[in-house]
C-alpha cells in the first residue's frame, strides 16, 4: 500500500482561506507549479526561503509515494520594473548596465540560482522551463484570450479587459478584493494611456526601438506580458486544470490574482485545486528585497562576510534555521537566531552519529517509538508544519541521551525503527545532510591546520603558487581558509 493512503494531509489553500484536505485530481499523481525567479540579479536569502519551502514540501509528498511532477519556471524576459506595465525590463536594464547581452545576465544569474540552491540541498524541479522558450505557447495564449472577447489590442500592445472578465467571473477571488476598490484605489497615469481602465493588464506589449529583447506576433514586434508566462507555461506542462500553485506571499496580487483571470479567460474553469503561499524572510524588520537593498546574499552567510554575523555558517544549519519556522510564517534573520539554529543542528547531528554505537536491551523504556513516529507524520500532514517535526525529533534527540547515560533502554528492534525513521525525516523530508558531529570532527580540525600552516610559511617565502594551491584545493575540498588580520580560520562549505 502506497504511504499515502495512510495519511489524510492537510493544505491551507490560500483560495479559501482554510485548511483542506488533499485530494489530488488523480489519485496518486501531483502536479505543482511553482513561480521561479527572475533572473536579474543574484538570488538572495528571502528568494531562497520560498524555494526551500517548497523543497521541502515536494520531498514529503514524494516521501509518501505520490508521483509529482514539479515544474518551476525561470523568468527571462517581460518582468517590468515595480512589477508594472511600464517602465523597464529588469533583465534588459540590468544587460545595458553591464553593456552585455540580455542572455548572459539570465546565464550568469541562472547558474547563480542554480548552485545556491544545490547548497542548501534543494532538489531540482522535474521541469524548468523558460519565458523565453515558450514565446509561441504565448502568443496562443493571448490569441485565445482575444478570441473569448477578454482582450483588445491598442498600437501593437494587448491588454486584458479586467471590467469585461469581471462581468462573468470574479477578479479579486484569491486576494480577497473587490475591483469596486482596485478602483477607488488607481489613480491614472499617463504610461496607462492605452488601457482602456488601469486595471487592465499586459498580455503582450509593443517593443520601443531601444528594447533589445523583442519577438514577432499578430500585433507587431513585442515582447509578453510577465503574467501571461506562468498560465502558459504551467497549462503546457500540467494541463488544464492541476494541483498544487506555489509562489511567495508576494505574487497573490496582482501575478497570481492575473494568472487565475488569463486561465478562465481561455476556458480552464478552476485552474489550480490548492494555492500555497509561503511567508517572507525579514531582515531589521523588514521584507528582504533586491531593490531596497535590505537583504542578504546566501554566499555572505556561508562565508561570513557581511557586518550583521559574527561568523560564517553553513549551507545545512541556513537550511535548518529556515524549517524551524513554518512555511507561511515571518521569519526574521539574525546572527543570535543563526547560532541557536547551528547549536540546535550541531545537536541533533550528533545524536544521530551516537544511535548506532548505543547499546541493545531486552526491551525499550523511557519512549514509545510508535507514538513519536505518528506524531511526526502528523506534524508534516498539518500543512507541511516542520517546527512541530523538529521538535519531536529533538524528542528522540532527549531519548538517545537518555540511554546513553543509562537513565532508559532500547531494544534492538526499536533502535533499528529510529535509525531508519531519523533518516527518512531528516534527510529525505527536511533535506537535510548528515554531517560528522562538531566533537567528532577533531582529526579534520588538525589535518586542515596543518595545511594552513604550511599555506602561512609559503606566504612568508613568497611562494604564492604554493600558496594559492594549498587554498583552491581545500576549497575544492569543500574547505574554505578565511584570511583575518593575525590569522587564518576555515569554514566547510
């Protein structure tokens, strides 16, 4: 019997605003979009979060034996400054900054997005597909859109008629509003002057002769809408109608809110059965974002290099720290919460290493293996609820303490059970790596000081050939010297 008809997991759908339970359209198979990024820029920590989130919520339901298909796209082209009809597109403005071509900034910030992400032991979506590899699908989609009567096209750019939609359908459904307060709320503005309301959004817009990335269409030279991208990358690869949408709290309105009206639009009625939103990550307080400048690089925190930590952490207690706040909560990053977060990991870690040398007695006191395992699954079928799973882990954590200080026993069958169980929920559904324990790591600690010694007195001859060797293959290594003042320290990437 497969895991899943063991369990009765909960969502919270952020469409009707309460938990529900999950029935997937087909039993056994789930299919989960998820909004990527855009590639601008390098990824900071907040981006991270949203995509650790949903990691890990892709590895539970594979860990209970459903076939998901996960598709996370990468936006290329089409996202406007302020996330606007008008203005600039980042990607475009970015390449004119750095007087290069618009591909290699989403190459180079692709690959970036990428190796972050397999630091924190993120697994890769099923399907990653590209704005700008599905530019036909586009077009058709806004085609269709027109035919429907939902569309009009004004000088080579196409927008969608919010008020017409609304006569039949509900713009507003997902975000809780009314478009009687979208329009008290707009004001008119001049870069709208083609709409007929300023609710009316982009579906394809005609390009300026200064705008580099730019493609044919039945309305002249243009470039898509950033919506109309996810409703037909995700119809292509999903169908119709799918599972699971995912994205951060961020993309309820307008993305998400747009992605709903273009689906009905072309006749898929319900396009999405769950809509998942994770939280934001905090930094002083407030949302973490590349255009104030109020966040931080995940490479900052691995090496320690910025003036809010005290020292360089790596990828799986980042990972840690994250899980330890449900995924629909705020969650604010400090120095004080990363090192209680590397305490705590460094904890359950060792335990881990000190279950197999415990000793096996007639019978198991002091827990009930049975009873921590349920409550386990059923933290994670309460909407994916991993602080409430770490908990009980550090319940087992307690447990094997207590039999190796001889307070309680546990038999062989039960030591067995939680070796294997420990497994399945630290590494296969928190995605975290094992890692030797910090008190058991003391022969590595000498064997790199030794090599950092050797690296100082090559400095001091001025063999830096020498030098740099010793450095790129510990890095190579997975160890990463950090150069101060008086001395040399070393961090495990």
């Amino acid at each position: 019997m497969k895991r899943y008809k063991q369990h009765q997991l909960k969502l919270y759908n952020s469409l009707s605003g309460k938990k529900e339970v999950f029935e997937p359209l087909t039993e056994g198979y789930v299919g989960m979009y998820v909004c990527g990024p855009t590639v601008y820029n390098k990824v900071h920590l907040g981006n991270l979060r949203t995509f650790l989130s949903f990691d890990t919520i892709s590895r539970y339901l594979r860990h209970l034996e459903y076939n998901v298909r996960y598709v996370r796209n990468i936006t290329d082209v089409g996202h406007l400054e302020q996330d606007a009809d008008s203005g600039e597109d980042r990607i475009s403005k970015e390449a004119r900054l750095q007087s290069v071509e618009p591909m290699q900034i989403v190459q180079r910030y692709t690959v970036d997005f990428h190796n972050m992400l397999n630091r924190l032991n993120c697994l890769p979506p099923d399907i990653e597909p590209s704005a700008t590899g599905h530019i036909i699908e586009q077009i058709e989609t806004v085609k269709n859109i027109m035919d429907k009567g939902l569309a009009y096209e004004v000088n080579g750019s196409v927008y969608f008629d919010v008020f017409k939609y609304n006569e039949t359908n509900h713009y507003g459904i997902l975000s809780g509003r009314n478009l009687e307060d979208l329009i008290h709320n707009s004001r008119s503005l001049d870069s709208q002057q083609d709409k007929k309301n300023p609710q009316d959004f982009a579906l394809w817009k005609k390009a300026e002769p200064e705008h580099i990335m730019r493609w044919p269409s039945p309305w002249g030279v243009g470039f898509p809408g950033w919506h109309l991208e996810c409703t037909s990358m995700s119809t292509k690869y999903l169908g119709p109608q799918f599972d699971i949408h995912g994205g951060g709290m961020d993309l309820k309105f307008p993305h998400h809110e747009c992605e709903i009206a273009q689906s009905e639009a072309c006749g898929h009625k319900d396009p999405v059965k769950y809509w998942l939103h994770a939280n934001m990550l905090t930094l002083n307080g407030q949302k973490m974002a590349k255009s104030t400048g109020n966040n931080i690089l995940p490479e900052e925190v691995f090496s320690g290099s910025n003036p809010v930590l005290s020292k360089a952490y790596t990828p799986g207690v980042v990972r840690f720290f994250m899980l330890q706040a449900h995924y629909r909560s705020i969650l604010d990053f400090s120095d004080d919460a990363l090192s209680a977060s590397e305490k705590g990991f460094q904890k359950l870690m060792s335990a881990i290493s000190i279950l197999s040398q415990l000793p096996a007695s007639p019978r198991t006191t002091g827990f009930d293996v049975d009873d921590w395992l349920n409550r386990g699954y059923q933290a994670m079928d309460d909407d994916f609820n991993t602080p409430i799973l770490i908990a009980e882990l550090f319940g087992a954590v307690k447990f094997i303490h207590q039999v190796k200080e001889g307070t309680a026993t546990v038999s062989e069958d039960d030591k067995v059970r939680l070796e294997k169980q420990l497994g399945y929920f630290v590494q296969d559904v928190l995605g975290l790596e094992l890692v030797v324990a910090e008190n058991g790591n003391n022969h590595l600690e000498k064997v790199v000081q030794i090599l950092i010694d050797m690296r100082a007195q090559a400095r001091d001859n001025k063999d830096f050939a020498l030098s740099d060797k010793i450095r790129d293959q510990l890095l190579d290594a997975g160890i990463q010297l950090k150069d101060g003042k008086d001395s040399t320290g070393f961090t495990s990437i």
